[in-house]
C-alpha cells in the first residue's frame, strides 16, 4: 500500500518540484543534484544568509527566500532541509522532506516530526548518506548473520559540526548502518569520550551487545591526522572489510572441508572483491528520495530509522558523561 497517493507514472508527468532549505557547504550540493536530477526540478531554495542564497540562487537560475513560506508558496513537493527547525512546518504544509542527519536535536523532537509526517501522509526521510555509498549497498546483500563487526571513522578536525558530541556528528553514520544491519535489541554498552578541542567529545569509542550476540565496536575521531571510514563485519567462515571512502569490499572466505596435517591455514582462505557500482552517494539518496515521493512508498531510511540511530547516540553520550 503506498503510503501517500502516488503521483501519476506515464512519459508525460510533470518533475517533482524541489527545493533546499540551508544552502551552505552540504545544502548547495542538494541544490546541485536537484538541478540535474531527472524527473526533478528545483524551483527554489532558503537561507538566512543573504550571501549563501545568492549565488545558489545565480548558479541555479532559481528564486532565493529567507524562510520557507516563499518555498511553500512556489508550490514546492519535496525539500531537502539540513537544519531541522523548519521540518514541522514544512510537513504541516503537505511537503515531503529529506531532514540531514541526525533527525533531530532531541528524541521529543523527532517524534513530533515522526507523528507530523504520518499525519499530514508526507514522507519524511533522514539523509543518513552513508546508505546509498556503493560499498554499503553491495556488502548489505551479502552478509547474513554478523558476529562482530568493527567500525573506524576518523578525521581531522573539521572547524564546523563541533557544536556536537562526535557520537552524532560521526558515529551516527555507522549506528544507523549497524541497526539495520542487526535487528535485535541491544542489551549493553560500554563506551568512553575525550574532547579535545570542543566542549564535547572529539574522539569516542563504544561496545554495543545485541541480544542475538552480535557484538559491535565503534570508534570515531575527528582529531585524527588521517582519514579513515573503514568497516569489518564477520560472520562464520567469513569476513568482509569495507572501505567507504574507495567503495570497495573485499570478502575472505575458509574454504570448505579439513585443513591438511601440516599445511598453512591461511592458504584455505580466499579474497575476491565484491562488484561495487560506483556513484555519488548523495545523487543515489536524493534520486531515491524523489522516487520515494513520486511512487508513494516509504524511503530506504524512515523518520523511525532516525529515531533509533538517534536514540542509541544519545544513550552512548549519556554514558560517556555518567562515566567520566
């Protein structure tokens, strides 16, 4: 059953009209794959800064506004938001929204959008990017039942997103993949945090057991001198490393049957690497976005998705802090 009344599928149908809310340094790229996006048009977007609306507005040949009633009223069908505040009043108005990641600032928050959204039958769907990468979308169809699974993300010091614990700022991404990976409930953490250059944490590690056994260790850094976006995930007989940043997965399997007396083990281990199609991670997601609104079925990543991700951070946060 589709979840809003699906706009009609022939050669003829109009674009889905689009828009950006917040075109600073991540907005203007949704503005940009809007812009070229088939089967979509942007008609305009918003910025309090007079001087990021400008030129997204002179590049892109669209109206520029200073709030979301200027988008609204141009008739807008699905906006990309990349700070959450105007979220509720965009669902109130019947448009559907792609919200950046996290959700939200609180899980009240996410809630009222979650609620909003169901109400008013717009899809609202959470930019956790990392879903579309081509390396997440190969090794999701081919793991089946995950032992351990290891995450690194490390960086730099950014200069920007420091107004946040590193917990949402960067392990979200690979909470979010980890949940809909395993299914089953988590039933413990451990998990500590260090600021260095912020008032919160720059650098976290967390331990996450879920009741199926799984167990997932999480570390993330943004004080790193080198860059690192690495997952394992490994399984009975099997082990898979994936590099997001080069969208490459590479599977080690044993082969099957006894190891001869005498012989190296490691020689009845076998590499292949997965075929992986490589795209821009963010055209993927706002192409599955648009095709979300036009078919009337939910997105790959629910405002419930963005709850649970956020929910999990937000319980790793409080233990670092109860802990310290």
């Amino acid at each position: 059953t589709p979840l809003i009344a699906p706009h009609m599928k022939d050669e003829n149908m109009p674009p889905i009209r689009t828009g950006v809310v917040g075109v600073g340094h991540l907005g203007y790229h949704h503005a940009r794959n809007y812009a070229a996006l088939d089967g979509a048009e942007l008609v305009g977007v918003v910025d309090p800064s007079e001087a990021n609306r400008a030129k997204a507005a002179e590049d892109f040949t669209v109206p520029g506004f200073s709030d979301v009633k200027g988008l609204i009223a141009a008739g807008v069908d699905a906006v990309s938001v990349v700070t959450p505040e105007v979220v509720n009043e965009l669902l109130q108005a019947g448009v559907h929204v792609l919200v950046e990641k996290p959700i939200a600032p609180t899980l009240h928050e996410a809630e009222t959008m979650v609620a909003l959204a169901r109400t008013h039958q717009c899809i609202l769907q959470v930019g956790h990017i990392e879903r579309f990468n081509g390396a997440v979308l190969a090794f999701s169809q081919a793991i089946q039942a995950p032992r351990f699974i290891e995450c690194h993300r490390l960086s730099p010091f950014p200069g920007r997103g420091t107004d946040v614990s590193v917990v949402l700022d960067l392990m979200i991404h690979d909470l979010d993949i980890i949940l809909a990976m395993e299914q089953s409930e988590v039933v413990s953490l451990d998990a500590v945090g260090v600021p260095v250059f912020s008032e919160s944490e720059d650098i976290a590690n967390v331990r996450i057991r879920f009741a199926s056994g799984c167990v997932a260790n999480l570390t993330c850094s943004r004080v790193s001198l080198d860059r690192m976006r690495k997952i394992r995930i490994f399984e009975e007989n099997a082990y898979l490393s994936t590099d997001y940043s080069a969208q490459e997965v590479l599977v080690y399997r044993k082969k099957s049957g006894p190891i001869p007396v005498g012989e190296n083990p490691m020689e009845h281990i076998t590499m292949e690497p997965l075929p992986v199609e490589k795209d821009e991670p963010l055209k993927l997601e706002l192409r599955s976005f648009v095709d979300c609104v036009r078919e009337g079925k939910p997105p790959i990543v629910r405002g419930e998705d963005g709850i649970k991700a956020l929910r999990l951070a937000q319980d790793i946060m409080d233990f670092i802090r109860e802990h310290a």
